[in-house]
C-alpha cells in the first residue's frame, strides 16, 4: 500500500472520529458526572422543598448549579426541571439557548425572534454543515492535491497545519448545526408532552423572577 493512501486512510479515520466524539459528547454523559449531576440536584431541590424562606440568591444559585453554567436564568431551569425528561430538557437547553429562550407570556420554550421561521432555521443549518464540509475539504487539502497535481507525498505533512486549523472551524460549524437541530427538539417536545408538575388553581408568586438573558 502506498504511503499517500496510507495517510489518507488515517485522515479519514480521524475526521470521522473526531465528529463522532463531538455528537457522542452532546449525547452521552459518563458515570461519574451522571453521579454528581445526581448528587446536586437532589441536594438542591431537597433544600428548596423543605426551606420555603431560603434566600432568593441561594435558591437562584442552587438552579444555576443544577444546570452546570451560569450563563442561563435561574428561572428558566426551574420551568425546565418541572417537563416530561427534565436532563434532557435542560441540557438541550444549555446547548441551544443562543437560538431558544423562555417565553414568560406563553410559559414555554419559544425560539428567539429571529429563528421563529423555519425557513431561517433551515438555510442556517445547511450553511452549518456546508461549512463543515468545506472545512473537512480544506484540512484534507494537502493530500487530496497530491495525485491531481503530480506532487511528491512529503506534501501532505501539511496536514500538520492544515488539519487542526481547519478541523477547529470545521468542529465548530457542525456545532452550529446541531445547537438548531437540539433547539427544535426541546420546542417540538413541549407540543408531545403535558407539564410533569401541575398549576394549582390559585395561582402561586413566583420565587424566580426571570432576569433578562444577555445572550
């Protein structure tokens, strides 16, 4: 086997895992985060249920630690772990809050403004992966150009470069596709299913008032 298509071989390999891992991480959690995700959370919402006084700044930061940033609403999680597949639910929303947000009149997950359309969800996600494609393409370059322009196969230690920069974009580009792709998911899930946590009749203030997101 000659080394052009030895490398070629590797090339491939390594684009196909390398994406693998990235949906493969969107998808999957390991034990010992499942574990203390676990452990948070129920330590969480048991000292919400049993001090309904707790100060407002630990209760806001209690949410926040369930959810894993801080970059989101404290109100939002607390709408979110109150769904069918509350995990779920809330990490679709980390993922894909620069397209989604709580909609406070509706009381649901709502695209933002400028995502409503489907059709400007659509053109974003094939730009996404175009890019992608393209990227991939370019870190590949190297040793696609080899035998179309008759050049010797030290050429394709360009990939040195060539694949970390563009694999870097590339990454990122599929991100992009799949934040949109999980932000319909969440949306779609709340039209599948009925709140897990019933609205008393009388209508309760809400200990979470909902800030402003800055994203």
């Amino acid at each position: 086997m000659e080394f052009a298509t030895i490398v070629q071989l590797l090339t491939v390999i390594g684009v196909v895992a390398a994406a693998t891992k990235v949906i493969r991480e969107l998808s999957f959690m390991g034990k010992s985060r499942l574990a203390e995700e676990y452990r948070v959370a129920k330590e969480v919402l048991k000292d919400i249920e049993q001090n309904p006084d707790l100060p407002l700044l630990v209760r806001e930061r209690g949410y926040l630690a369930i959810a894993g940033t801080s970059t989101i609403n404290p109100a939002d999680v607390a709408y979110l772990i109150s769904l069918v597949n509350p995990a779920r639910n809330l990490r679709d929303y980390v993922l894909s809050r620069k397209y989604v947000e709580l909609d406070v009149e509706r009381h649901r997950i709502d695209f933002r403004p400028k995502y409503r359309k489907r059709f400007s969800r659509i053109w974003r996600k094939a730009w996404s992966f175009t890019l992608y494609v393209v990227w991939c393409a370019i870190a590949m370059s190297p040793l696609l150009l080899i035998q179309p322009m008759g050049l010797e196969p030290k050429f394709a230690f360009w990939m040195g470069i060539t694949v970390p920069v563009a694999g870097f974009f590339g990454v990122s580009s599929l991100l992009e596709c799949l934040k949109i792709i999980k932000g319909e998911k969440l949306v779609q899930s709340q039209e599948q299913h009925t709140r897990r946590i019933l609205v008393a009749q009388t209508p309760k203030k809400p200990s979470i008032t909902r800030h402003e997101s800055t994203s």
